[in-house]
C-alpha cells in the first residue's frame, strides 16, 4: 500500500535538502520510501567526496542501498546500545503529514505523521524514536490539516483475528494487506502481516496511538506523534523546511 503522488524532482529536493543536515560524525537513520531514498543517494555522494557518517537502515531496502552508495552502517543495537554513538538525526519519509491548518504559510502545529506504506513502520520508529533530531522528507501531496489515511499495524500472525476486532471496536475497519506481484498478504522483515485499519478522519492521533499501542498482538501502528522536529517539503521550485 505505497504512496503515489508528488513528482520525483520534489521528492528528491526534499531528501537531497535533509540530507544538508547531516554533519561530519553523525550516525544517521536512513528511513525507507522513494523520498527517504532520495537522501540515502545524496549522503552516498557526501560520503564520496569525504563526509565521515555512519547509517542506522530501518529496512532491507535502505540497507541495500546504503550498501549501493558506500554508507558505513550500523545495526539498531550497536547504535543505541551501552556502547553506541547514539543517533544524531533520522531522515524518514511520510505517507501523510498534519499540518494542522489549510495551507497558509507559518509554522506546523502538532505534526503528527502517518506512516508505513512500504511495511517498515515498526523499525522507522525504533530509528526515529531513538534520534536526537527527526527531519520528515515528504513532497505536498503528503500534507493535510488533518490525518485521514488508513492506519498500518504490523500484527503477529497468531494475533491478527484479536487485533481486527479490536481495531472494529475502536472504530475502524481494519484490511489484511494483500502483496501486489504474489499471492497472499504483505509480510514484512520483522516476519509479520499488516492490516491497513480506516479511522476516517483522525480528529485526535494522540489517542488513537494509545489506544492501538494498548492492543494485544500489535507489534506496532504508523501513527508517529511527537517524533517529528522539522519537514522538508520539496516543491516544484524549492523546499520548505518548517519547524514541527
């Protein structure tokens, strides 16, 4: 259940843009998505010309492009562990980004996300979560004033009846996510099935991540609130980077 929309040339200024950020020295979560792999392909040319980082992948894809570009990489627990560098910063894509208000230039309030079209939804956050600083790629189609897109859960196979009744109880309607080029639903890298779980529009996402995070048999949902700190928006002419 990927994103579509937003031209390619925004999606690359917005990552080409984040990825500025990094500095000399950094451990940096390189997110999954066609934006976040935009500034994976950036550091790789940074890295080429002398810049001394290391990436934290949230996934087998970005792993392997890291790979691609010569990114020295880290695993989770060697970053964050008693020993570890830490994360200086994540750079993660969205599949929607509230902005809280109707398109007016200022700041964004609240800048809840949601994420996991691509299935890594449980890793990003682990990456994200654990990052001194977490900068959103996304292109203007992914902004909306309110969060309204369909809720992904990462759901142990042996959970996912329990996990949709309670999904239904807590007003939504959850949907097996079925693969697209196989037969049978998305598996994703932790071994797990997805439900895509529709709320409508998500008047209050702080709730609901509680409420979804309380479920038994949920590893893990794609409502990200309070993570985010800045958004590079790439357009066609430029990039806006807000404070979230």
């Amino acid at each position: 259940m990927k994103t579509s929309g937003g031209s390619d040339a925004a999606k690359r200024r917005a990552g080409e843009s984040a990825a500025e950020a990094v500095t000399d020295g950094d451990v940096v979560g390189l997110g999954t998505g066609s934006t976040a792999a935009h500034a994976i392909r950036r550091l790789g040319d940074r890295v080429d010309a002398g810049l001394d980082v290391r990436g934290v992948p949230t996934s087998f894809a970005s792993r392997e492009l890291a790979a691609e570009e010569g990114i020295p990489c880290l695993d989770l627990p060697e970053a964050v562990g008693p020993d570890g560098p830490g994360i200086d910063l994540a750079i993660d894509g969205a599949d929607q980004v509230a902005t809280g208000r109707d398109g007016s230039p200022g700041p964004v309030p609240g800048g809840a996300l949601i994420k996991g079209g691509g299935a890594a939804h449980a890793r990003e956050k682990l990456v994200d979560a654990a990052a001194d600083r977490f900068l959103v790629v996304a292109d203007p189609s992914k902004e909306l004033p309110r969060l309204d897109r369909s809720v992904p859960v990462e759901v142990l196979p042996a959970g996912r009846t329990a996990v949709a009744a309670a999904v239904r109880e807590a007003g939504g309607e959850p949907t097996l996510r079925r693969a697209e080029r196989k037969d049978g639903p998305v598996v994703t890298d932790n071994g797990n099935l997805v439900l895509d779980c529709a709320f409508g529009a998500i008047d209050d996402p702080a709730a609901l991540s509680t409420t979804l995070a309380e479920v038994p048999g949920a590893v893990e949902h794609g409502l990200f609130v309070g993570l985010a700190d800045e958004v590079h928006v790439g357009t066609e002419s430029g990039v806006r980077v807000e404070d979230i």
